[in-house]
C-alpha cells in the first residue's frame, strides 16, 4: 500500500495525474438526522434574532382536563359557567445556542498547483461532515441519554409484556417472545397518543434505530415473516424493490411507524504517522441498545412562537451550517471554516418515548 501523505507544497506536484480520487466522504443530505429533529430559527426579535431565546411548555393537562360533565352546565334561569375556573399554567424554558467551527487551511501553491486533486473542495467538504458528525453525536446523546426524558421511558420487556429483545422476536402465537418488537413499538406510541391528547398520531412518529438494532429486527423471525407476506417480498429479495433499510432486513414503516437507522459514525483516534485507518475507534453513533420514538409534527422546519408538537428541536442562531473562506494573500493562505450555531432540545418529551434494552 503507498505511503498515505498529508498535502503540502511538495507532495502534489504529480506530473500527468489522472484526477481519480478515493476517499469516502459524506454528503450533508446522506445524514439521517434531518428526517427526524425539526429546525426552530430564533428569529424572535428580527431576522438575525439572538443566541439565547426562551421557549414557553404549556400545562398539558388543561386542553383536556373533563373531572365531571355538571361543572359545564347551564340551565335555564342560571348564570352561566365562568371562565375563572379554567386555569392553564406555562412555564420558560431557556435555549443558548453554542458555536462551532470547523476550520481548514491551505497553502496559496497547493491550492493553485494541486494537479492530483481539487484539494480545497475536498476539505471543504471534509469539514461539513465533520460539523455533521458532531451535530448527530450531541443530539443522539441527548436522545440516548435516560435522564433527560423523566418519566417517558421504559424497558422494552415492560412495554412488550415480557415478550423479550427484538432478535428473538417470532410470528408464532404460541411462541413466549411472539411480536415482541411490535408490541413494544405499538404500546409506546400508544403512550404518547395518550400523553398527547390524542393529537400525535402515527403518521407524526418516527423511531430511530441503530444498525445494529436494525439488524437484529430484521432477521429477527417477526420481521422476516412480515416481509415474507408483503406484496412486494418477491422483488425486494431480487434486489428490484429497495427501500432505506434494506441493508438490515427492516422495512421502511412498520406497526404505521416510520424506522430510520440512524447509521452515522465516528472515528475516536488521532491521525497517527503510518497514516493508517482506524480501527477499534470506530463505531456507529446510535446506542444500539435503544430505540427512539420521537414525533415531528409540522415537518423539518418549525416556528418560533407557534405550538409544537415536535419531541426533538434544534434551535439556531442566523444560519443552519455556513461556510466561509477566506484568501490571505498577505501570508499566501486558503482559510476556510465551517460555522454552526445550535442547540439540541428534547423540547417536548412527553411526544415521544425511549425504549431500553432492546438488545
């Protein structure tokens, strides 16, 4: 294997380069995150808003607190029912967003003679996925993280009726661990439609999964025979049909739930001098022992000010990820970041449920 190198202004001269490069560098849209947090721009004061802002959580009992039907009555000859007695508590909650920057630097000669590779989009783009990465990381361990959901979580055994861990799920009735994936996701979306007033619906809700997860589920007995009896088995198993998980052996939707595989992974090493890849501090992001059901209700972008029904929210200061370079041409440099201001928030938890050892 060559030697890897690290550009400089003597190691890209390559006469007749061929322009090939191999690499594996992701694109922003590749990532999973989008499909499942929403976006909240603080934009409360004017377009460029502030770093820090307050957000209000309403009581949530007070749309649907009905204790008997005769405190809402009104016969004839009697004074009407008055509003004194609806009483609706809110409480702040305050966000600041925190900054990142994701720098790179270039010298003027390798940027302008490179021939082996454009090496200025190249770490560009480097460092968008890096500002990628690290915002997955921090919102997967908010999410993950069993102390920030209070009392809207459970182990998975509990919610499935001791049914057992997803690799060991069946479509046997007389089996002991008989649809132990569906009546754990089923019974935590029926918490948050409880939870909810009723107002998160299915078709709101998402559950994100690890790979590993995913992988268990899906050659898992319950969810083989599921796929085994869909209309569209014969073409998925010839590869003409592919959904986003078919890496897994999981379908895009089960139980009316939306899965995403949260596959986004990282690297816990230093560049060493050999320039060898890593290989132990490599791992998927996602806990692979739990899975997430959020709600995004109202689509990826949210409104600052307006009711929301979205478990996950990531706050942002003017922008949502920027770029900006800059050429010194005093010191003969390429300067270039990426820039993100944000903060992750489980803004309402009651809209979603953390599911425990699920393997």
């Amino acid at each position: 294997m060559p030697t890897p190198r690290y550009p400089s202004a003597t190691n890209l001269f390559i006469p007749q380069a061929t322009g090939e490069v191999v690499g594996f560098i992701r694109k922003p849209g590749a990532f999973k995150l989008m499909d499942y947090v929403q976006l909240v721009r603080g934009t409360r004061t004017d377009a460029t808003g502030w770093p820090v802002v307050l957000y209000v959580v309403l009581d949530p009992d007070a749309p649907a607190r009905r204790v008997t039907d005769q405190e809402y009555a009104w016969e004839d000859s009697d004074v009407a029912p008055e509003g004194a007695g609806l009483m609706a508590n809110f409480t702040y909650q305050e966000v600041r967003m925190f900054r990142r920057a994701y720098p790179y630097r270039l010298g003027e000669q390798i940027v302008e003679t490179a021939q082996a590779f454009k090496v200025l989009p190249v770490y560009r783009s480097i460092a968008i996925q890096l500002a990628m990465t690290n915002k997955t990381a921090r919102v997967c361990s908010l999410i993950d993280t069993v102390a920030n959901w209070g009392t809207f979580t459970s182990d998975n055994n509990v919610l499935n009726g001791g049914k057992g861990k997803w690799n060991t799920a069946t479509a046997t009735p007389a089996d002991p661990n008989y649809l132990a994936i569906k009546r754990a996701i089923t019974q935590a979306a029926l918490n948050v439609n409880l939870n909810t007033n009723s107002v998160v619906q299915l078709e709101d809700m998402r559950l994100v999964i690890s790979p590993q997860l995913a992988y268990d589920g899906g050659n898992s007995a319950e969810i083989t025979d599921y796929l085994k009896g869909s209309v569209y088995s014969k073409m998925v198993a010839d590869g003409i049909e592919r959904g986003a998980n078919s890496m897994y052996g999981m379908p895009d939707t089960y139980a009316g739930i939306r899965i995403i595989v949260e596959d986004a992974s990282y690297v816990t090493e230093r560049p060493n001098a050999a320039g060898t890849a890593a290989t132990s501090n490599r791992a998927f992001i996602k806990d692979p022992t739990k899975a997430v059901l959020l709600s995004r209700k109202g689509g990826l972008d949210g409104v600052e000010g307006s009711p929301s029904y979205s478990t996950l929210q990531i706050y942002y200061y003017k922008y949502e990820m920027a770029v900006e370079e800059q050429h010194d041409t005093w010191n003969k440099l390429h300067n270039g970041r990426v820039v993100d201001q944000f903060k992750e928030v489980l803004a309402a938890p009651r809209a979603g449920w953390l599911i425990t050892n699920c393997r």
